[in-house]
C-alpha cells in the first residue's frame, strides 16, 4: 500500500490521470483507490518476486 499527501491540490484529476499512466509503464497489476477525505492519495502495487526478508537473509544481512 501507497499512501501519498499531495498538500491540498486542486488538480486531482490530473494527477490521478499522470499516475495512472506512469503506473501502467512500470506495474502489470496495480490498484488506485484515490484521494481520501483527508486529501490522502491511496493506492497498491501487486508485490513481484521473492520477498525483502528473504533476500536480507540471503545476504545475512539479518537473521
């Protein structure tokens, strides 16, 4: 989960159409939920491939 504070914008829609585009460029499976009431911009990104914890131990970077 994403959260990002865009601090009270009034183009909303615009950035929602900007995000959106440059998601498609980098994510097969995403989801935009959108600014909540509080101005909050919500989004998700479908995780990809072996988890972080995995690869630190790997690396014995943790235990």
């Amino acid at each position: 989960m994403v959260i990002i504070d865009f601090l009270k914008s009034t183009k909303n829609e615009k950035l929602l159409e900007e995000i959106d585009l440059s998601l498609k460029k980098y994510f097969k499976t995403y989801t935009i939920y959108g600014f909540t009431k509080m101005g909050l911009f919500e989004l998700s990104i479908k995780r990809r491939g072996e988890s972080l914890r995995k690869k630190l131990k790997e690396k014995e970077l943790i235990n």
